[in-house]
C-alpha cells in the first residue's frame, strides 16, 4: 500500500465502519425520508412510504451488520499490526 502502514488502514476501516452504522441507523429508526440519495431507492418503494420505511428498515439491519463488521475488522487490524508499525 505504499507508505500507507497497517494502523492507517486499521483507522479507515474503522471510520467508514462507524460512516455505516450512522446511516444504518438513520435507516433503521426511519428517519431518512423517500429521497434519491440514501436508501433502497425502487419504483415501488419511492411511490409508497409504508413501503419505503419497511424495505429501508430491514435494509439498514443489514448495513448496521456490515458496519458493525467493519470496525471490528479495523480493531483486529490494528491490534495485530500496531507493534510491527512501530518497528519500521
């Protein structure tokens, strides 16, 4: 990765992880409105806001998962990476 070190890409992995989980969340709790920006964007699910809230809330579970895997990754990158940076 040139000279990009491990705990540089442990840091990002984190952040986008944590960028997931709030959208994930805004999903979730319905609190992003029928828009063509963020969330499940279909014909169906633009013309019907029931439909809207309820594809996007099972939706954000999923990207609240990959969020949440996310971080965790960042966290085992950086733990077993953090010493050999040092080392360089």
């Amino acid at each position: 990765m040139g000279n990009r070190s491990m705990g540089d890409v442990a840091i990002l992995m984190a952040a986008l992880g944590v960028v997931v989980v709030v959208g994930a969340s805004l999903l979730i709790f319905g609190l992003i409105p029928p828009n063509g920006w963020h969330g499940v964007r279909t014909s169906k699910t633009l013309s019907d806001r029931k439909m809207w809230y309820r594809a996007n809330r099972y939706a954000g579970i999923n990207y609240l998962f990959f969020g949440l895997l996310l971080l965790a990754i960042g966290a085992v990158v950086w733990e077993f990476f953090r010493f050999d940076d040092e080392e360089q």
